[in-house]
C-alpha cells in the first residue's frame, strides 16, 4: 500500500498555504545556488578522500599506447595523515566551567561535571574527536551539529553532537562566518519507506530523486547502486535567522523537505539564535567558511614523489629481465635460444660477445632515490609529522624529559591544529550550556562520576544552575588532557620527585595526593585503598595525640597532688611547733586556747586549693 501511495506522488500536490509553498521554493532554490557556489569545495573534499583510499584520480598517467593505467601511490602521505589524526587523539579536550560570581562556584562545578558526562558519555566525544580530526586534515573543513535529540535518554531527550561531512553541507558562498550566512542547508538520502516510516503523513508527496541535483552529499559508495532496489531522495534540513530590529534578536528556524515536499517546519527552534553548527578550518580562504586540508595542500609533492617512486619500480623491472641479443647470420635458432630446457643449442656462429651476448641495462641513476627520500622527508616536515613527533629519531637521547623537549618543539604545527579543534570545542560546549538552560527541566537530574572520581546523583534544575532566562552565567575554558606517553611519563617522574623531596624536607605529602596526580592504570582501584588505609592511620594518630594528652593531665595533676602533700605536710609541722610553744608559756595560754579554735590548717589548706573559701581567722 505504501509503494502504491509513493508511486501516486507524481500526481497529487501537497496541500500548504502560501507561505509555506514560497518556503519550499525558496529551499530549492537555494540549495542549486549554494550547490553552485559549493562545488569547488566540495570537489576538494571528494579528492582528499579518495587520495587516502590510495586511488589519487589525478596520479594516473597514459602508457606508451596511450592507456590510462594506475600509479604507484606510496603510503608517505597517508601515513603522515595518521599520525597527524593520532597526535590530536592524545590531545583530547576537556571543559572547564568559570562563574561569573564567587557564589556559583560550587553550581559550576556541578555543571562542569555534567558538561563532561554530556559529551564524553551521552555522544562518546573520543570517536567523535577522531573524526572531526580526520575532517580537518582531510577535506580541511570539520562539521559538527549541537542539537536537541528527544529521542536520548529513553524520550526525555538530550543534546546530540554529530559531526557531518562538509560534502553533505551546503552554505552561503557569500559568507565567510556561519553565523552571517542566509542559509544553511543538511543533506542526506533516504529510502523511501524511510519517509513512509518518519513522515506518513508527508510521505505520499515525496518524489525519488535518483540523479537528481548532482547527487549532493551522497557517499561515493552508494552512487550507481539503486537499480533494482527502492529509489531514493534527498533530505534537506533548511536552517535560517530571522533578525528582530525592535528586540535586537536572531531567531533559528528549521524546515525539513524531500523530493519537493515539505515534511515539517519549526520556527525560533532554539532561544541562543544561532546556527546549531561548528566550523573548523585547516587553512583559512578567504572569503569563504571553508577551508583547505593537509592532503590537498601536499598532493602536489606526493605525485611528484609517486612518479619518482615509478621509475625506480619500472627501472627495477627492467632489469630484473633477461634479455639476450643475437646476430642474425649466427645460425642460432632463437626458440631454442629462449628454452631455458634445451641442454644443447647448435648455431653456425657462437661467439660471445660477437654473434651473442647478455644485454645489460643501463643503472639506475641513485639521484632519482635521493630526491625521492629528501621529498618524502619535507613532507614530513611540513605536515608537522616529524620524525620527533612520530618518535622515529632519538639521536641518542634517553632522557624523558629530553624526549618530551624535542617532541614539543617539533610539535608547531600539531599545537596549531590542536587550538583550532579546540576553539571549536568550546563554541561546542557553549551552545551545550544554553540548550541545558534552555531545555533541561525542574525534575532532571543524573547520576555521574565527578572530578573527584567519586558516583553520585547530580541535580540538574534550571533555577539552580542558570537562574533567569538569561545567558548561562559562565565561561568555558579548554583545558588539554595530554596522552602523549613521553609526557605521560615526564609528568610521572616530576610528581615522583615532588613527593621524595617532600619526604626528605619532612613535608606533609598525603600518598593518595599523588597517586591523584600519577597518571597510571589501575588508579581507580588503587586509590580506593589507600585512601581508606590513610584513614585507619590518621585515626591512629588521633588516638594517639588523645593518649599522649591524658599522660600529660595525669602527670600535671600527680605533680598537683605531690605539691598538695607537701604543703599539708608544712602545715602540720607548723602547728605542732605552736602546740609545743603553747606548753612551755603559761601566760599565752588564752592565746593558745584562740589558736585551738582556729581551723585546722591543714583542712584549711586542702579546702583553698579545692576552690571553697577558707574559714576566718589564722596564726598570724
């Protein structure tokens, strides 16, 4: 039933007002003048492709009988392209969320760590990063889409990074900024029950497309290969800015549209007002929001070095030949001369060098070798793939930190492509930050791994992270988290000597603080371990100051004690001396009989280091 309604498309229209039928036109329209305007850069893109597939389209040269017939292609460019796409791997970028205010130091922290679980959880950014890499030195022209997907996260949706080819984009070739553009148009091709399944309603209007507007944004691979089956069409995703003079505001809409229906239409999709793309460009041209990548720019040397390449293999084939030269009134029959078989050959003139001989061909000549090697090697240099950052030449350095030296001053280049990912990067977690104020709602929240290594359940409410409908208060920082094993290791052994030089100038330096800063396998298991190890010790030593505390109390109040005896011990000798005084003077005896009445001294004494005032009255 479905292939029935497709097949009536050509003869029903669609039923739309007529803003919506100028919208549909205005998209075509736009999409040949753009395609137009395109075409170089894509072209470009094409042919960096296809030259790391090995199959250069311009390598080929024609025979001696005038056929094209294939080149050598060498692997130097391709493997320079490898390892320029694995130094950005160990580079991987990673947020860092600033406040505006001291107080919400604690909410950016919070969203730091939900910003991470976003791109390196929900859209797996390592795979991701691995391919706007490969756009950057391939085509030279990375895409990278932030959306709002309501299909993540089982229906409540999410935001989505997808990275798209710059083949499959059409922009306004008038605008060298994105962000100026009249238009940004998305391709991509779909079976026809894929609208039957998306869009039923829509579906019965949409037209194949096969051959249709020079196959804009379809893999080579699937070229030519729709006989027989389904046919096809092309999925334009429409985004344009609208500008409010009153407001001072853009808008962002969105129409979608296929074999000249229009499938859906949205407009002010997103509160921030800008196109939801980021642009990352190789090497800039002017004018243009494209750019030139890696492959193109060394192309021209690589064929040069192919060709080189298939002088030596056609000299070494010629010469690995036997070939044999013979007089022709030698008598020697040729065949038999060619039968490496025959034991006996008879000839009525056999004289070598005269009626036969080995025909040697001429050498090689060892200049063709050398310039080849000495191109190869600017390649490396210019592409930035040295022979340091590739670790081919140590030149006898042993030394990690001499190694990790040589490594970063040869790394230029890489560090230039790395801030240009990375400036990408952060206009990427920036457009994050506002679809998260913009769409994460009061009842959000998730369960993620913070900085601290530590599980647990993040709240997510809007009022509590953005506050107004303002801009996010926040800037994002992009710190790099280095891979390079060199510096892995350098970095290891200066945090191994921090922590012994620490030892020996008696420093408090906890062991769980450094295996935090060690970056080793295992320390997420390990770590655990120590830090409740040093938890049980530090109890100890609690235990231990409270112990040593309580000896020094009973030994100050033994020392109370001993002085107290001492004192009584004063006390009664004196009124013992005054007893004996009183019975050798009669006349003082109503005296004595005052002093018989007076407190006991001793008692006195006790009661006045007790704290309780003594009685009235003394000795003297």
């Amino acid at each position: 039933m479905t292939e029935e309604k497709l097949t009536l498309a050509a003869t029903s229209e669609q039923p739309l007002s007529e803003k919506q039928r100028k919208l549909v036109e205005q998209v075509y329209a736009r999409m040949e003048t753009f395609e137009q305007g395109n075409r170089p850069f894509h072209d470009a893109a094409k042919t960096a492709r296809e030259i790391l597939r090995l199959r250069d389209p311009y390598q080929d040269e024609k025979s001696e009988k005038g056929e094209q017939e294939p080149t050598l292609q060498l692997q130097t460019l391709k493997s320079t392209f490898n390892n320029c796409v694995a130094d950005q791997m160990q580079n991987l970028p990673e947020a860092r969320i600033l406040p505006e205010t001291p107080e919400q130091e604690e909410m950016a922290m919070d969203l730091q760590d939900a910003v991470h679980y976003v791109v390196y959880v929900v859209n797996k950014y390592e795979k991701l990063h691995r391919r706007r890499s490969e756009d950057l030195y391939g085509p030279g022209t990375a895409i990278t889409q932030v959306a709002w997907d309501k299909t993540l996260r089982g229906g409540r949706g999410d935001i989505a990074l997808i990275r798209w080819p710059v083949e499959a984009l059409l922009w306004d070739p008038k605008a060298e900024n994105i962000q100026d553009a009249r238009a940004v148009i998305k391709v991509s091709w779909h079976p026809m029950s894929w609208y039957a399944e998306h869009y039923p309603e829509a579906a019965p209007y949409v037209h194949a497309e096969e051959g249709q507007h020079n196959e804009i944004g379809m893999p080579e691979v699937q070229k030519d290969k729709s006989s027989g089956d389904e046919g096809s069409a092309a999925l334009l995703e429409y985004w344009w800015r609208t500008y409010d003079a009153k407001t001072k505001k853009y808008a962002i809409n969105v129409a979608y549209c296929a074999g000249g229906a229009l499938l859906e239409e949205c407009e002010n999709v997103y509160r921030h007002g800008m196109y939801p793309f980021i642009v990352d460009v190789h090497s800039t041209v002017e004018g243009s929001m494209a750019g030139e990548g890696m492959v193109n720019e060394l192309a021209p040397m690589m064929r040069y070095i192919n060709r080189y390449a298939r002088y030596m293999d056609t000299n070494a084939r010629m010469a690995s030949k036997n070939r044999m030269l013979v007089r022709k009134n030698s008598g020697i029959n040729r065949k038999e001369l060619a039968d490496w078989s025959q034991d006996m050959i008879e000839g009525d003139s056999v004289v070598q060098g005269e009626d036969w001989g080995w025909l040697q061909h001429a050498p090689f000549s060892a200049v063709i070798s050398q310039q080849m090697l000495q191109m190869q090697s600017d390649l490396k240099m210019d592409s930035g793939a040295n022979q340091y950052t590739r670790g081919e030449s140590t030149a006898g350095v042993t030394s990690s930190k001499m190694l990790s030296a040589l490594q970063t001053a040869g790394g230029k280049i890489t560090n230039l492509r790395t801030d240009t990912l990375n400036a990408g990067f952060q206009e990427m977690v920036e457009q994050i930050l506002w679809l998260m104020s913009e769409f994460y709602d009061d009842d959000r929240s998730m369960a993620i791994t913070g900085r601290d290594g530590r599980l647990r359940v993040l709240d997510m409410k809007h009022d509590r992270l953005f506050g107004s409908n303002g801009p996010p208060p926040y800037l994002v920082q992009v710190e790099v988290n280095k891979r390079n094993p060199v510096r892995v290791e350098a970095q290891n052994e200066m945090f191994m000597q921090a922590y012994t030089m620490a030892a020996q100038a008696q420093q408090y330096f906890p062991l769980s603080a450094l295996f935090r800063l060690l970056n080793i396998d295992g320390k997420d298991r390990l770590l655990p371990i120590i830090e409740e190890n040093e938890k049980h010790q530090q109890q100890m030593v609690d235990l231990q100051q409270q112990n040593q505390q309580l000896v020094e109390q009973l030994a100050q109040l033994q020392k109370e004690k001993e002085s107290l005896q001492t004192t009584a011990t004063q006390m009664t000798n004196a009124l013992a001396s005054v007893q004996a005084v009183g019975g050798a003077m009669p006349a003082q005896q109503s005296k004595v009989a005052q002093v018989g009445a007076s407190p006991n001294p001793v008692n006195q004494a006790r009661e006045t280091m007790a704290g309780r005032p003594a009685s009235s009255g003394g000795l003297f």
